[in-house]
C-alpha cells in the first residue's frame, strides 16, 4: 500500500511559552492552557482520546488515558512567531533572523513609493487589528479611494479595499507591487490583500484574501518531494506562505470547508502529502481576544475528529500541530511565542511519548522518511519511534473515538 502523509496545522493552538517567549515579550502566554482555564475546562473528547492532556497539563483534560496517538510538544527554533516562519519550519526551514516588523508603521519612503506605483493615495500606515481597522478608517477610503495600509507585531504589509471600491484584481496587483518593493532590509514576511465589504459600522472582510510571501531561503520538505515525484496537496493558505512553489492549494472560506477538504482527500485516491491550514481559531477568534469563539472552534474540529481518523488507511501518518500561538486572555492581540501540540497518529503508528522536541522541523524531516525520500534539513525524524516497539494501535483494537461527528 502506497504510504500517504497529512500535517494538519491548527493555526495559532500554542500549548504554552517557549523557553526565549520572554524575548518576544511573551512570557505567561499559553493559549490552551488560559482557554481551559477560563471556560472551566477543556471538552475535547476526541482530542482527549488522541493525547492531548498527557502532551501537558490542561484544566478538563485526563492524561491517563491510554492514547490512539503518539504525542508531544514541539519548541519553535527560528527566529520570530508569524505562518510564514511557522510553517516553512514545520516543513524544514529554519530561519536564523527575524522579518523585519514597523511598531510605528512603515517609512514615509515606502508609503510614497507604494502610492506613486499604484496610483493612489495611501490612508492609515498604523499598527491595529482588521476590525479596528476598517472601523477607522474604512469611511475614508470609501470616500476618497485611498488604499488603507496597516501592519501588526507580525512582519506584514496589508492592504485593505472595498471590493465595490477598487476590484479585486487592481487590488492583487498593488500587492505584487509590494511584494515587488519591498527589498531588504525592509523584506516583510507577507504582503496581504483584504478586500472587504459592506457599510461604515457594519465592514465584513471577505474570503478573498490574498498572501503573498517570500520564497523560502533553502529547500523545503515540498521541493524535496516534487523532486522525487511525489504528489502534494495543500488546503487554505498553504500555498501562499510558500509563494506557490511546491503544491497548490484549495483555499477556504473557513475550518468548516477546510475540514470537509481533508476528509475528501483522505478518503480519495490521493497519494503523497496533504499540507492543510484550518486558519480560524487565529484569524477570528485569536486576533479578536475570542476566547468563547476560540473554544467554540476547538470544539468544532474536535467534532469532526473522529470522521477524519477513520477514513486514515493502514499506511497513513496523520500529524495534528500548529504554527504558534495567539492566547486570546492576554491584552494583545497578535501571535504569541509558544511551544506546539503535537498528536501523530496512523493505524501503524505507536502511541509512544515523543517529548518536546527541539523544532517543528522534525515534522518535515518524519513526513519525508515516511514518504520514503532523503531530505537534509533542520530537522530530526521521529520515524522509528512510531513504529518501533509497543502495542500498535490495532493491536489495541483501535476503533474511532467516541463523543464526535461520524
């Protein structure tokens, strides 16, 4: 049986602070364990039965259970806490220096370069949320046509417009000129479109948002299966934080479609690697200080677990992370650095303890033995662990968990 491989990123589930959090002013942020806390305990049955209260203590969660996964915690090595960083790690790239960020917006060089390439006037250039955002200044830019520019702690350049105000791809091609312009030192990680719609008080961002990031600087776990011929798939934005190079990817209006994609691939007749991003726990309820809503959508996806585990076949590995955090208990509102959960789970995989483990890379650096190709990076598979000594989850009688969606 062709051997197949799925990272599945749960975008902004952090499961504590990393041991430099303190440098990135992060100290205390522990985005699960502060939403266990505050809803009076973790309901996550499926996530339970899979491992996740013995990855570290969590409010709610048992960690005596016999577990269907092999589990641990993963600490973040390179330099900075956005997706790009995240994910490009998660798939072998370590990066020693941060992307630069603009606490005080961006230069007055850069604002009037980006005016003078795309032709209108540019609005905002602070630092703030998408929602405040739009609220301050969406009126304007309604009147007037200006791009409305703004960043956040996270090294990005985005670019807000009314959808019936400048069409969308007028707005795509002002953001390939940013992506065009911005040069080091000033190498932002991504370049973000966000259309919206709407009226003043009541803006909606749209699904047709846009990343366009840099290349990674080095070869990912994507080249090296490309290269060996190995199919890839991607769901969300995936393929944005690569800049396209190494699969294409179906993007989403939520988790919920997100989530209905991977069932589709796993029960499919795809081989290779499914690299999917379930964005919504980060982008509406992270950045927003939801932590009802944030809850509301681990429970969601713990629903859905166990439909997704039984389409796994015999030569499966599932690997369940994500690419930082965002504790919606603390003041702020962007990414926090934090350690990652880590469930990897497959009907051959051993539920063996995996410990923390030094960098997300070792997840690339599995999927890559595991697919059956060389791949050098900065990471360490964990390969054999899974499949070394120990009860087998069939010979454990593996059924699919209770308490979820079928």
């Amino acid at each position: 049986m062709t051997r197949r491989a799925v990272i599945l990123v749960l975008d902004g589930v952090g499961a504590g602070a990393a041991t430099d959090a303190a440098t990135y002013g992060d100290a205390g942020s522990d985005t699960l364990g502060h939403i266990a806390e505050a809803v009076g305990g973790l309901e996550l049955p499926a996530l339970e039965a899979m491992g996740l209260g013995r990855t570290r203590p969590l409010a709610g969660m048992r960690s005596d259970v016999v577990p269907l996964a092999a589990w641990g915690l993963m600490e973040p090595r390179s330099a900075g806490k956005d997706s790009t960083t995240g994910h490009w790690e998660l798939a072998g790239v370590a990066i020693d220096r941060p992307f630069p960020t603009y606490p005080r917006g961006f230069p007055q060089r850069l604002v009037e370069e980006f005016s003078a390439r795309t032709g209108r006037r540019v609005i905002g250039n602070v630092v703030g949320s998408g929602t405040d955002i739009l609220t301050r200044f969406g009126p304007e830019h309604e009147r007037t046509g200006a791009w409305i520019l703004y960043t956040s702690a996270d090294s990005v350049f985005q670019v807000a417009a009314h959808e019936s105000v400048v069409p969308l791809a007028e707005l795509y091609a002002a953001c390939e000129t940013a992506r065009a312009m911005l040069v080091p030192p000033d190498n932002v990680s991504r370049v973000i479109a966000r259309p919206f719609t709407g009226e003043p008080g009541a803006y909606t961002r749209t699904a047709n948002r846009r990343d366009i990031s840099l290349e990674p600087p080095a070869e990912t776990l994507l080249d090296v299966l490309e290269a060996a011929g190995i199919a890839r798939q991607g769901v969300g934005k995936v393929d944005d934080l690569f800049a396209g190079r190494g699969l294409t990817s179906r993007h989403t209006r939520g988790n919920e479609e997100g989530i209905r994609l991977i069932a589709d691939w796993l029960a499919g007749a795809n081989g290779g690697l499914l690299f999917a991003n379930l964005v919504d726990f980060d982008q509406l309820y992270g950045h927003r200080n939801d932590v009802v809503g944030f809850y509301g959508a681990l429970r969601e996806f713990d629903s859905a677990l166990p439909s997704l585990l039984s389409l796994c076949r015999e030569d499966d590995l599932l690997c369940i992370t994500a690419d930082h955090g965002n504790d919606p208990t603390t003041p702020g509102t962007d990414h926090s650095r934090e350690r990652v959960p880590l469930l990897v789970f497959g009907p051959r995989v051993r539920p063996v303890p995996l410990g923390t483990r030094s960098t997300f890379g070792d997840v690339g650096a599995t999927v890559a033995e595991w697919l059956g190709v060389e791949f050098f990076c900065c990471g360490t598979s964990f390969a054999s662990e899974l499949l070394g000594s120990g009860p087998r989850q069939q010979e454990q009688g593996w059924s699919r968990p209770s308490g979820g969606a079928t």
